[in-house]
C-alpha cells in the first residue's frame, strides 16, 4: 500500500500476506459481482466500496460483473441501475463483464467433468434429491443415477441443453462426496433446465448454471485475483475451490475467495427481495423513493457519493454481522451537504408579521452570506418588505427566558436584516394567531456598521418576504420503519413493521433566489435542515425533499464567527 499511515484491514492484510509471499501486484484484480434482481442499496455500497478502494489503492484493474444466470429474475433495467449507481459514486469499472456470456465456456467445462467421471445427469424430483440430502449430522443418500456411464451422461447432458426436456426433469450434478460434513459438497447441481429467455442470450439457452458452478470459474475467466464476498458464502468457498481445481491451468492466477460481514443498515431493510416487494406492494413509490436504503433513494433523498463513501469507510470492514445505526449515515451526509449547500431562507409553517413602521410599497435588496464555510465568501441579494412570514414555532405571546425567539415585547434579529420587536398578537375567532405585528429598529441592519447594526439580541430567526416568496412543495421523511431491525422478529413479517407516517407533503415559502433551482441542487435551508430539488419539480412548482435535519444551531454558527 502507497501510505503505510492507515491500519489495514483484514481484507487488506490478506493482499498484503499475498504480496510478501511472492503474488505478483500486477496480477491483482478485484470485481465487484451484483445479480441484476433488483436496485443497489447501501450494503452493496460497503462492498463496491471495498472492491473499487481496492483498485484504487494497489492501481488494480476492477470488473464490474453481472452475475446473471438466474433469467427468471433478472432484468435489463436492473443492469442499466446498478451501472448508473456504481457511476454515480464515482468508480470507474475496467471491464463489464456478465456471466452469460460465459454460458458456452462452462457448458464446455462442464462437458469435461463428465468425461472425468465428475458429473452426471440426475432424472430424480428435486422432493427426492432434498430427501437424500442428509443432515448436517446424517450423511446422504447417493442418487440411484450417480453411476450413469459418461456416454449416458454426456448424451442427456447434450438433449438437456438442446431442449428435448421439460423444465426441471433433469439436473447436472458435481460428482463429490455425499457423505461430506459440508452438505454444499453432496453433489451439488451445477445446471438445471429452464425454459425461459434471458435479458442477454435470449432462448440460445434452457439449461442455466447455478450460482456455485457460475461464480468461481467466472473469477478465473477474468484472472480475478481476490474474490471478496459476504459470509454466508463461507461455506460455499470448499466447492468454489473444488470446480477451480477441475479446470484450473497451473500457469494462470487461481482466484481466491474471502468473506467479509454483510452491512445491516437500522430502521430499514436491505435485501433486494424485500425492497423488491415494498415496490410492488406500493409502500414506496418506486426503487429511487426517497425512503429507500438504495443508493437510488439516497441520491433522490439528497445524499452524495461522498457522504456514502464516508459511511463505508467509517464503518469499515468488518469480520461480523452488526447493526450500524442510520444516524451515522446522516451525520456523514450532514457534515458534507454543510460543506457545500448554499444556505438560503425557507419557511415550513408560515405565520404572518407586518412590521407596522416599514414604509408600504417599499422594498429593498439586502446582502446574505451563501456559506459561512465558503473560503471567500459570496453574496447574494434577499428581498425585504413589510410583510413576511416567519416559522409559526417561532413566536409565542408569552414564555419563559430559555425562548429566544420571538415574543412579545422582545425583540430578534431576522437575519440579514433588521431587529424586530413584537407588539401585538392579530387572532381569528377561535384565538388562532394569524399575524404579529412588530415594529423594526431602521437604524440595525445587518452588515450596516451602525452601533444598532451591532446590538446583541439573543435570537435570530429565519423569514421570507411575502411578496416576493415562491411557494413551494416539501417532502419530509421519517423512518421507513418503526422498529431498528424490523426483519429479525422470529414470526413476524418485517412489512408489520412499516412507519405509516414515513411522508409527509406540506407546502412552504422560499425566497426568490430559489426560482432558477434545478433537480438535483442542495440547500440548507437555516435552521431547519438540508434540502434537494427533487426531479419531479417543474417550471410552475419546485418541489423539495429533505435529506436531514440540521443539527447546527445558529448559537454554534455564531460563536464560530
Ligand atoms: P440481496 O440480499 O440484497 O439481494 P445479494 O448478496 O444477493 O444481496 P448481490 O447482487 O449478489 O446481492 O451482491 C453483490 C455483492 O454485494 C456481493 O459480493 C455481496 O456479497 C455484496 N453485498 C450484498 N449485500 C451486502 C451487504 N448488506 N453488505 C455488504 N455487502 C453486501
Ligand atoms: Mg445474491
């Protein structure tokens, strides 16, 4: 590794034992291998993390390889999403390789196992291959067609892939150890008949490979170095060295498989068959909803690539399944967006203010900083005028000395602008406030170098000026569900657990300077959170999700300055 200041992780010292041991660096290779079944989420994030960083720390080409052999669940539109999000997040793929395009490289492989006497055709039901199974305590049963000559085997193996069969009335399987403590070795399948067109090849094939037989020789046909996969797949490395064995040339790399724990992500689910299925049951409005914990939702939601790398990296790689807490993740995006949203003054609930001594009919431009964090600060111009709205939160007729807001009889500093002093609470017939009248102090404009410019009130408050506001509509989200992990209740379905308050839609009012906003800008909106504009605005109405709230208080901002 080129800077020897970060701890490795245990991923990273298996290259490094490698590499000590004579591994040749230039024949690292790494791949990053999705099933295109359904969108990304933020565990695959942790994983192309993993993979891509890989690449980028030993300057070792990165396969972005579909692993497509199952057609009846796969599709184009999941590949063409799964190379938009890996894009997004900024990796670059060496090659894109599918595994279907493998297809006659391991039908002929294949062919070879028979002829070694390591494969054969099975004609049993899958109920009675189950039962022969064993347990992990009992040893199997051989199949009553395990002898079957090679002449046999191939002949069937050939009719099979030239569809002279039903689905599902012969299988290929390994020829291993059906007696072997790890039942995955009790002769696995390695093809079984499917008549269904692929997203690739089409109908040229009816048999497919299964995963076992796919994934490994699939690493050596690209001469993948190291193959980094989640635990569950632990097991499964016995049999992914066994097929290697039986085709491997001594003088390319042999792959090497390594687990690592999978990321479970709080208040949220991530499997693809069961976001699959909050789309299709319309839980969410899509895979790119905003809820979603797929790198879709997050993008749509307002999160950036490097927000989402900060949470991989900051998770980490780890040798255990854990929770990870989806706070974390918003501090990672909140601690970007706060780098780079423009801060620009919005107000959620409106309540009314007339400043009774601004003259009527005026109107005048006043500077506001775009970002505090900005190393040369830019400016633009908000408009002021008599009547503006400010949040409904924050004016009370009466409280206790901790509300540094706006009551009456006191006084804030709407910020850019003047200090106000409320004076009188205007309330409909049920005891509603609908406006508050205040009174302005002309001479303490922000910025204006006056004494009264410099006066210490103790709040600040956001606001819009009414005439000029654009009306706008906001999304606001809350977990999408209700419980920290809602798919590990023995007994209960996760979707008992869905938040059925995860969205609400208001309408708000922001200033001018939001007209122009394009899908896809961030803003912080002061005091009350980071924003995007979502792709659904148009030219008549903007519409805005909010990626998270702001935990900064103006107090913090100020004591900075
Ligand atoms: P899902 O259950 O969501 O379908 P999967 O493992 O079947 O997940 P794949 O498309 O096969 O999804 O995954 C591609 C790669 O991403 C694999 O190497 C897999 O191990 C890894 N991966 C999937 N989910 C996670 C996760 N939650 N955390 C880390 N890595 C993951
Ligand atoms: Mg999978």
């Amino acid at each position: 590794m080129a800077e020897e200041t970060k701890s490795l992780n245990f991923i990273e010292h298996i290259i490094e034992d490698d590499l000590e041991n004579g591994f040749d660096k230039q024949d690292l290779r790494f791949r990053f291998p999705p099933e295109p079944n359904g969108y990304l989420h933020i565990g695959h994030a942790s994983s192309i993390c993993l993979n891509f960083g890989l690449g980028l720390d030993y300057d070792a080409p990165v396969n972005l390889r579909f692993d497509d052999t199952n057609p009846a669940k796969e599709e184009k539109e999941y590949v063409e999403a799964i190379k938009r999000d890996v894009e997004w997040l900024g990796y670059k793929w060496d090659k894109e390789c599918y595994a279907s395009d493998y297809f006659q490289q391991l039908y002929d492989w294949a062919v070879e196992l028979i002829k070694k006497g390591k494969a054969y055709v099975d004609s049993q039901t899958s109920e009675e291959m189950a039962e022969q199974k064993g347990t992990p305590s009992q040893t199997g049963i051989e199949s009553p067609y395990r002898n079957r000559s090679v002449e046999e085997n191939l002949d069937l193996f050939q009719r099979m892939k030239n569809g002279e069969f039903e689905s599902g009335t012969h299988v290929l399987r390994a020829k291993i150890d059906m007696a072997s403590s790890n039942m995955l070795m009790r002769d696995p399948i390695m093809y079984r008949i499917l008549h269904k067109a692929h997203h690739r090849t089409n109908t040229d094939w009816c048999i497919y490979p299964m995963y076992d037989w796919t994934h490994g020789e699939s690493d050596y046909i690209e001469q993948v170095s190291h193959s980094f996969c989640t635990l569950e797949f632990a097991m499964h490395r016995e049999l992914y060295e066994w097929f290697l064995d039986n085709v491997y040339d001594e003088n390319k790399v042999k792959p090497k498989q390594r687990e690592f724990a999978r990321r479970n992500l709080s208040h949220t689910v991530v499997s693809k068959r069961k976001l699959l299925r909050l789309v299709e049951d319309g839980v969410v409005n899509g895979w790119d909803d905003p809820r979603m914990p797929t790198i879709s939702g997050l993008k749509r939601r307002g999160y950036t690539p490097e927000s989402i790398k900060k949470f991989a990296e900051t998770i980490g790689i780890a040798k255990r399944e854990n929770l990870i807490d989806v706070s974390l993740l918003e501090f990672c995006v909140r601690e970007d967006l706060n780098k780079k949203a423009p801060r620009v003054m919005g107000v959620l609930n409106p309540l009314k203010v007339v400043i009774t001594n601004y003259p009527e009919d005026t109107e005048e431009y006043l500077d506001a900083e775009n970002n505090p964090e900005e190393e040369n600060m830019t400016y633009r111009k908000v408009p002021f005028s008599r009547e503006l709205y400010i949040e409904q939160e924050d004016f009370r007729e009466e409280a206790n000395r901790k509300f540094f807001r706006l009551k009456l009889g006191k006084e804030v500093r709407l910020k850019n602008a003047y200090i106000i002093k409320a004076e009188k609470a205007i309330k409909d017939d049920e005891g509603n406030i609908t406006e508050v009248h205040c009174t302005y102090d002309p001479l303490s404009k922000s910025g204006s170098g006056t004494p009264e410019s410099q006066r210490k009130v103790k709040g600040t408050l956001h606001w819009v000026s009414i005439p000029h506001a654009k009306e706008v509509e906001v999304r606001e989200y809350d977990r999408l569900f209700t419980d920290p992990e809602p798919d590990r209740h023995e007994g209960k379905d996760f979707m008992e657990f869905i938040n059925p308050d995860s969205l609400r839609v208001t309408k708000a009012f922001v200033e001018p300077s939001l007209a122009d906003a394009k899908a896809g800008e961030h803003f912080q909106f002061q005091r009350i959170g980071y924003f995007i504009v979502d792709p659904d605005s148009t030219d008549e109405k903007l519409v805005f999700n909010k990626t998270v709230e702001l935990r900064d208080s103006w107090a913090k901002i100020d004591a900075k300055k």
